[in-house]
C-alpha cells in the first residue's frame, strides 16, 4: 500500500488538519513521557537548506517518541553527487520508517514522495512550507479559537510562506488579504485554485484593515541572498509597522516564521510587541509536527 505523505496542505481535509491542531494542543499540554509511539521508529532528515526549528523540532519530536532522526546534508551524502532521486528514495525509504526533506526545488520533495515506501514530509520548498502552517494555525486556534471566516493578512513576498497560506485558507476556510509588491506576487495557479478567499491590495495598510491575523516573512529568501540589495527597494512600502497593525482590528496577532529581519520586514516593535506571538509559534513547531508524526507513521 502506497504511504501517506505530507507535501503540501492541499494533502489535508479540513477535519484532519483541525484534528491535528487539537492534536497538537492535547500532546503540548499533557506531556507523557511513557507515551513512546514511535519506540525504534527512524526519520531520515535531508536539508539542502539551513535550518534551526526544523531541525530541531522533528529531532525532538521523534526522540520524545521513543524514536530517532538522521541529519543527513547533501554535502556528505550520495545526493550530492548526483545519485538519482528515485534510486536515492527507494535505498532510504528501505531503511527508515520516515523521510523529511528540505529543498530548493519542490519537485525533488514530489519524486521522492512518488518512490518512497515510506511517509514523506516537505520540510520547507522554495514553493511551500506547509510545517509551519501547522503551527502557525495551531497558534492562532489557541488564542483565538477556529479561523474560519477570520481574515489574515499576507504582507511581503509572496513565497513558500504565502503559498501555504493560501493553501491554509482553502482547507480551513479564511479569507486572505494579499499586498505584495509588483513582480513579487504569489504564483497565479496557487491563487487561482484557491478561488475569492484571496484579496490582492496594491497597499500594505489597506490589505491589514480589519484583519485578524497579520503575517509577513523575509523579503528575501534562503537562495535569493544576492537580490536582498534589489529586494530592499522593491519592498520598502511592505513593512509591517505600527501603522499596519493599527489598520487591523485591536485584538489582531502578528506572525512571523523566523528567522526575522528586524527594521526590514517588520519593525522591533511590532515583533518584540504585545500582538507578537512568534515564540509560542516557533515552539508550536514542535507539538505540531509530533501530531503529524504521530498521524502517519503511526498505523504504518
Ligand atoms: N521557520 C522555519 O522553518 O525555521 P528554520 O529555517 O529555522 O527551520
Ligand atoms: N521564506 C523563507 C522561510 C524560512 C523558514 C525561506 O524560504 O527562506
């Protein structure tokens, strides 16, 4: 029988991802340390791309499970010198219980989800990051209750952030305002698949009026390290500030998936303020993905 991946939010019926959260919330607040399902279970965890709450967070979550996780780079494994994907997927997948992977591009994470006997999780593309939508929802469920028919606001590039938060907004139903600057817009077959939930606001401070939810990410990405001078011009007008948040409702939360810019994407006092909730967000990762763990590799 084919393995349950975790590629993409799309992979997910609204109930399962609300049963994740509430999952999620249940394993964060009543640690058992006895509760070992995965006991003897492997992750195998492959990054092309620095990590710190990735790697961390699966690491954690398998060993409080009772089981382990493999760091494994490209840079010391057959990957790198151009073993191919599917021989590399069929030989890991033949000994580990899991595989996660962070990659450029995305299509490395879909071929080998296609040749793995084992469940596959996108640990971060250039074009999604469904991980931490897990936690960011999970966060917001905790503060506010169920996000449907909230508004969120997506200010920035529109990257492997904004994918899966337009991903988010189908399977779990919200409207997403987007203010990205021209050029740097979301992909046009993400959006449109995702039907009137999106908004798209030539103006930061329009697109956060009466939002619920406001989120940014870096202006430039992992890779993108050399347009950062260019990216700082095209991005001037999208800075999440005091006045952004004003625009959105009083009790409106602010996220950010770290690592942060300070004085770039967001200002220090709107990420170090009251409305800021990235440090339980960035721990969320870790109650997350151990209900997302626990989801497939359990009944294997
Ligand atoms: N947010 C996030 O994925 O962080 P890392 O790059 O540190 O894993
Ligand atoms: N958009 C960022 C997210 C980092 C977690 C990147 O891809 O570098």
């Amino acid at each position: 029988m084919k393995p349950r991946h975790f590629i993409s939010l799309l992979d997910l019926t609204g109930d399962e991802f609300r049963r994740l959260i509430g999952r999620a919330v249940e394993l964060k607040n009543n640690r058992d340390p006895e509760y070992q399902p995965l006991k003897g279970q492997v992750l195998a965890m492959i990054f092309e791309k620095s990590s710190t709450r990735t790697r961390i967070s699966f690491e954690a979550g398998m060993s409080h499970f009772g089981g382990s996780a493999l760091f494994l780079s490209p840079r010391d494994t057959q990957l790198g010198r151009g073993e191919p994907l599917r021989d590399s997927a069929k030989v890991i997948s033949s000994m580990v219980d899991g595989i996660m992977l962070r990659t450029n591009k995305h299509e490395t994470v879909t071929t080998f989800a296609e040749h793995s006997s084992v469940p596959v999780i996108n640990g971060l593309t250039d074009e999604q990051h469904p991980c931490q939508l897990l936690a960011d929802m999970q966060t917001y469920f905790e503060c506010r209750g169920d996000i449907r028919g909230k508004t969120v606001t997506w200010i920035g590039d529109g990257n492997n952030m904004c994918h899966s938060y337009i991903h988010a907004s189908t399977v779990l139903d919200f409207n997403l305002n987007i203010a990205s600057p021209v050029g740097y817009e979301p992909e046009p077959s993400i959006v449109n698949a995702a039907g009137d939930r999106i908004r798209f606001f030539t103006s930061a401070l329009a697109a956060a009026r009466d939002a619920d939810l406001v989120v940014t990410d870096v202006w430039a990405s992992m890779g993108q390290e050399e347009e950062q001078k260019l990216r700082e011009i095209a991005f001037a007008d999208y800075q999440v500030n005091a006045s952004v948040m004003n625009a959105a409702k009083a009790d409106a939360l602010f996220m950010h998936c770290l690592p942060a810019h300070r004085g770039e994407e967001v200002t220090a006092d709107v990420i170090d303020g009251a409305q800021s909730v990235i440090f339980p967000e960035a721990e969320n990762r870790l109650h997350a993905q151990k209900a997302l763990l626990e989801f497939l590799m359990c009944d294997k």
